[in-house]
C-alpha cells in the first residue's frame, strides 16, 4: 500500500477516534479498539495479525500500567481516608501563615495529587478555600486557583499519576527522568498559574462561596496523622525511582549498587513498599481493622480500573499503528518535518485536548501518533522524559466545555462558563505552556 494511503489512514483514523468520543458519546475505550482495529483491516493487515495486534498492544501495556496504577490508586485512598492531605493543608496553612496562605494552597496541591486523584484532592481541599474565602472577604479564585494549579501541575507531570505513567510506558521513557523533568516544570507553572494568576484574577472576578455548597467541616474517624509521616511516605516511592534514575548513570552495568538500586527503584517495588507503608502506618498503627483497610485498598481500584482500560486501548492503537506500517510512514512524515520531536508532541497532544476533552485519552493519543517517530530517530535517556512532559503540557491547555474538570470547577465555585474559561482554562493553559516551554529550552542543551 502507497504512503499516501497509509497517511490517509492515519488521519480518518484519528477523525474518527475524535468523531466517536465527541459526537456519538462512545466511551473512549470502545472508541480507541474499535478505530484501531478499523487501522489494521484498512492497512491490509491480515485479520488473524489484527487480532494479535490487539492483544500484544494491551499486554505489553497493562503489564506495567497496571500494576503502578493500581498501586498508587491504594496508596492514594488511604491518604484520603486517613486525613493526610488534610494534615498537609493545615500545617501548610500555618506555617505560611493567613497573608501567604496561597502559596501554602499551591504546595499542598503539589504534593497531595501525586498519591491522590485531582478530582478527590480537589473535593477533599476545597472546604479549606471556602474557609479562607468567608474569613478575608476575598475571592474564592484567589485562594481557588493556586490549590488547583499545585494539584493539575503533578496530576500532569509527575508519576505515579496515571496520565505521564501511561506516556512514559506508551513510548518507553524510564520514570525517573520524567519525575526530574516534571517537578522542574512544574514548579514554575505552578507558581505562575497558581499564587501568581490566583492574585491576579481574584482581584478582577469576586466570588463568593455558592449557597448550594456550604458545607460542614469533614470529620475524621482519629486525629490526623503527622505532617513529616506523610510528607516522607510521599517521597518514598519518588526518591527510590530517582535513584535507581541515578544510579545507572553513575554506575556501571553489573555493579552491585546498580543492581540493588535497579530493583528496589523499580516503579513496581518503589510503590509496593510506599503502599506498604499507608497500611501499615496510615491504617493498622492508628486503629484500621485489617478487614477496613482491605475494603478501603478494594474501593481505590474501582476508578483506577477505568484508567487502567483506556491506557491499554491506548497501547492497542499504538501497536496497531505500527505493526499496519502506519505509524512507519507517519514517523517518516514527521522526520521530514521542521520542527522538533518535543513540538510535535506537544501539538498533537493539544489538538487532541481542545477536540475532546479528555487529558488522558488526549496524552494516548499523541503518544501513539509520536511512538514510530522516536523509533526512527532513535531517541533514548533523557529526551524521552522531555517528550512526555511535552505531552503532558499539550494535553493541559485550553481545558473546555468538553472537559469534566471544567465543571468541576465550575460547580463548586459558582462560575458561569465565561468566568470559568477566564480563571479555569487561562490556568490551565498557563501550566500547559510553561511546562512546554521548561523542557523546550532543557531540550536544546540534552537533545
């Protein structure tokens, strides 16, 4: 089959991916295996190859997706449960005290989304905001905006997130240079799109706390645990990737302190012991019967198990692409192209975000469309965690009426959809740019 007919493949195809989920409402699951099955029949596959297509693309993925995910989904729940997002909040709160309490909002946001879902850290931080809010007289937007920055900054860029988990798997980068890479890119969008924006539009839109959502302060089962328990059961699992990351640049391959370190690094072991650790601190220590923290551990999977799913038809799609020949021609095509594999990624990803909605089926998207173009140039080590933050990015920006989040926010400040496109999306598309522009400019000195 021509190149021109397999590009012409590659693009009905993601018109059509785009067309299911937006228009029909078909579940981007369904919509991402069906439309990878149609790449492989249009290419020519032979149907028994199609099939394996399928199969190898949600194996290979899942394997790995699936495990860090759910994980990170249990170790994340019992945060929750146990209070410690709320623990991080307070004495945030009080360190920074009332006048810097933004910063205090973007912090804890930062550090409460790597274990926690952002819709959950949202929900469970937001009495917090309507607090300061009724006591100051100020905007909800100004303290509002820096916790939501902090929490969609790492929910973007820093695994065990499940959005750059399934970039950094879906194009083979190792997680350490992503957790690199992203906390160095998230941290200046987080204070620009966070206390800096937040004072900004708090001052141009006043919003009060919505009647409909007055609520009672959330009550804990115990006290809350401590803040230098949570604060090191967080890093647990992200100092042990880093340093298995560092340790296969300063050690040689074979030597014992590489390989300890290569295993105990590992996302699977680092997050195993990390979700070890909530239980046994976070549940058992403070009173959880082991039946309870089993049941909690049960609950955490029920959301994870969605975005363990449309990770692996991500992978299918990706694998379809590349063993039709589609991706081979479309790798070539954007080799030809001027600009660079970081631009790229980061502009299909936002073309898939303003058309759908959805970050994640918006980052497994760019990163099965970007796959065959690593694979030609040969990129490998760090670059590759430039490209998934670069994804990450694209996948950000100009969130819409077609993105959950949206309303979200939308509903629990009492925003009409001009004002939330003004505060929400400019935020959003805030973290978006910054975060490419970070890895662009590291990608010109490592690429």
């Amino acid at each position: 089959m021509s190149g021109s007919m397999l590009i012409l493949i590659a693009a009905a195809a993601i018109f059509l991916l785009l067309f299911l989920v937006i228009r029909t409402k078909l579940h981007a699951f369904v919509a991402l295996l069906l439309v990878s099955l149609l790449v492989g029949i249009a290419a020519g596959m032979p149907l028994n190859e199609v099939l394996a297509s399928v199969q190898n693309g949600m194996g290979g993925t899942l394997g790995f997706v699936a495990v860090v995910v759910g994980l990170g989904a249990m170790f994340g729940k019992m945060l929750e449960v146990s209070g410690g997002a709320e623990r991080l909040a307070q004495t945030l709160m009080k360190k920074f005290g009332e006048e810097k309490s933004q910063w205090a909002l973007g912090i804890t946001g930062f550090l409460v989304a790597i274990p926690v879902f952002f819709d959950v850290g949202f929900i469970i931080l937001v009495p917090i905001v309507y607090g300061l809010a009724r006591k100051t007289g100020k905007s909800l937007l100004h303290y509002g905006i820096p916790l939501l920055a902090g929490l969609a900054v790492t929910h973007s860029f820093i695994p065990p997130t499940p959005g750059p988990i399934a970039v950094a798997d879906l194009i083979g980068a190792d997680l350490g240079w992503v957790i690199l890479f992203g906390v160095i890119a998230g941290i200046p969008a987080m204070i620009l799109a966070g206390p800096v924006f937040g004072k900004y539009i708090g001052k141009k839109i006043q919003v009060a706390v919505p009647k409909y959502m007055e609520m009672e302060e959330k009550e804990y089962d115990k006290d809350l645990p401590g803040f230098g328990l949570i604060a090191s059961i967080i890093l647990v699992p992200l100092v042990l990737i880093l340093v298995n990351t560092l340790s296969t640049v300063i050690y040689e391959e074979g030597h014992i302190v590489r390989e300890i370190t290569t295993f105990v690094g590992h996302p699977f072991v680092a997050l195993t012991i990390a979700t070890l650790l909530t239980f046994f601190f976070l549940g058992t220590k403070r009173g959880y019967s082991k039946q309870e923290i089993q049941d909690i551990a049960t609950k955490a999977l029920e959301p994870a198990g969605i975005i363990i799913l449309v990770t692996g038809a991500g992978g299918v799609f990706k694998q379809v692409l590349i063993d039709s020949g589609v991706g081979e021609v479309l790798g070539d095509m954007m080799a030809g192209s001027a600009l660079p594999p970081i631009v790229l990624a980061f502009l299909i990803a936002a073309a898939v975000r303003v058309a759908q909605g959805s970050a994640t089926v918006s980052m497994v998207t760019a990163a099965g469309l970007i796959t065959p173009l690593i694979g030609i140039l040969g990129l490998e080590g760090p670059v590759l965690g430039l490209i998934v933050i670069s994804i990450a990015s694209g996948a950000t920006v100009l969130s819409h009426v077609n993105d959950s989040g949206f309303w979200l926010v939308n509903r629990y400040f009492g925003l009409d959809v001009k004002d939330t496109l003004k505060s929400w999306t400019v935020m959003e598309t805030i973290i978006g740019l910054v975060g490419f522009v970070v890895v662009f400019v590291i990608g010109i000195f490592i690429g």
